[in-house]
C-alpha cells in the first residue's frame, strides 16, 4: 500500500532519509522519488540523493526515479540522477522520463523507462497487451526533439526561470501567503491556510479545496488544491503560461484575498 511521505515548507519540501526511515515497514518494497518535484518545485541537492540511494541500497529497496523535470531547475539548483549517484543501486532504479517537459510536447504521450533489462522486458510487455505502442508519428516526433538543436530547451527554461521569480515575488506580496521558493519544474506551492475561514465575497471557505472554488467562480483563476497532494492549506499554481496571463491572474489572486475579512 503506498505511503505518502508529508515534507515540510520549512525544508524547502526536500524529503529527508529521516522522514524516509519513518515511514518504512517491513513490507515496504520501493520508493517514488520526484525531483525536481512536482507540486512543490523541490530539487534534491547531490548530497540528499546520494543519503537517500544508500538508505534505499541499505534496505534492498527499489527506487523509481521520475527525472520528467530534470532540465527544469533554476538558479544554482542542478539535477544528479539517484543511479548515477548510488551506482550501487542501477540494478534496483528505474529512471522514468519523456518529453512533456522538456519539449512542451505533452499531447504526444511519449515517456521512456531506463532500467534492469528483465523489468524493461516486463513493462515492454505488459504495455503491448494493454495500449499495444505509441504512435509511430509520435516516437518519430520525440526523436527529432531529442536529436534536434536544443537551443529551444534553453530558451523555454529561461523563460520559466523568468516566471517563476515574477511568481515568487507577487506571492510574497500577498499578505498571510508564505512560500518556499521553488527551485525546479513549473509550480509553485504557497501556503494560503492564513486566508482560509475568512469572509470572502459571502463565502467563508473552511479549506483549500474550498478556497480553489471560490477563485475559480470568483476570479475565474484556477489552482490545484493540496489535499489533492496530502498537504491541506496549500496550493499548486503554475507558471507554464504565458508572462501577461500570469501577471493577470496572481494579481486576481492578491486582490480578492485581500478583500477577505
Ligand atoms: C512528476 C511527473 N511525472 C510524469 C508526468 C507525466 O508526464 P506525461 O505527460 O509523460 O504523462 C508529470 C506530469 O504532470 C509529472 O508531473
């Protein structure tokens, strides 16, 4: 049964061999490890993986490591692969990737897995009795990202990178929101539990799955609740859109919260 691992705003949201350890039983088999992360945008320094790839080997625990962000991290933040790092650990990781990302090619439904050849085996499998492949045009279209110039993976992450500080600033500007700042990926995750049970146009939202309502009928903003991730009182935006639209609707977001009383 999986286990989620709740990490906290004061770490940056980097999940820690401790946190780990707690939430180990004999019965666990593997873990799930995201970073850069999705929601919170935590990238895990060289140092933090490499504890967590000799925890796992420690406890002959299998890792999968989804590194679907991994050309997204910003400012001094870098990306090591926990494979890479634990070598030790190669026959018990498996590294999931694609280019939705990277490319902005999520409609293609292109991933790969790099892993021990029998689990490859099994996934090549199991996938051909179930979607049987993915569309030749598609594996022909990510080959051309992945072979291609890769100026443009640059230019998109620079424009994230320019995002994400208009992002943080803005939501640091809105009073009772506190942030960890995101290193990686394209999400922010502030904390909005100082606006909840507050009057808000005649609505007095109790959580943040109610809050998320009443911008999105409101403001018409909209933002991923984070009971949806196991963190009530907090929320993923986005800033994979456009630089006026994300202007446009964090500056909705500060006006009607500071309307609540
Ligand atoms: C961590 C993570 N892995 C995988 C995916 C899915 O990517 P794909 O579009 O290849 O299904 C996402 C998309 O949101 C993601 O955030």
């Amino acid at each position: 049964m999986p286990v989620a691992v709740l990490t906290s705003e004061a770490n940056g949201f980097r999940v820690t061999v401790d946190d780990l350890e707690a939430a180990r039983t004999d019965r666990t088999k593997a873990v799930l490890f995201v970073s850069p992360s999705n929601p919170t945008g935590a990238v895990h320094s060289r140092a933090e993986i490499e504890a967590i790839g000799k925890w796992a080997s420690e406890h002959g625990l299998w890792v999968v490591t989804d590194e679907i962000y991994h050309q997204l991290v910003y400012g001094d933040a870098e990306h090591h692969s926990l494979p890479v790092v634990v070598p030790e650990m190669a026959e018990r990781a498996v590294v999931l990737n694609g280019v939705s990302k990277t490319y902005a090619m999520t409609g293609w439904r292109v991933g790969w897995m790099i892993g021990p050849p029998d689990v490859i085996s099994g996934a090549a499998n199991y996938q051909s009795h179930t979607t049987s492949n993915v569309a030749n045009v598609s594996q022909r279209a990510a080959l051309a990202a992945l072979t291609g110039d890769q100026q443009c993976v640059l230019e998109m992450r620079e424009a994230f990178e320019r995002r994400r500080k208009r992002a943080v600033d803005m939501l640091n500007g809105i009073d009772g929101v506190t942030l960890a700042e995101p290193r990686g990926a394209f999400y922010v995750f502030p904390n909005l539990s100082a606006h909840l049970g507050r009057d808000i146009r005649g609505r007095r939202p109790q959580t943040t799955l109610e809050l998320a309502d009443l911008l999105l009928d409101e403001a018409k903003i909209a933002i991923v609740p984070g009971e949806a991730f196991g963190l009530p009182g907090y929320a993923r935006l986005s800033y994979a859109l456009g630089d006026d639209a994300l202007v446009e609707g964090l500056t909705r977001l500060g006006d009607i919260l500071s309307e609540g009383s």
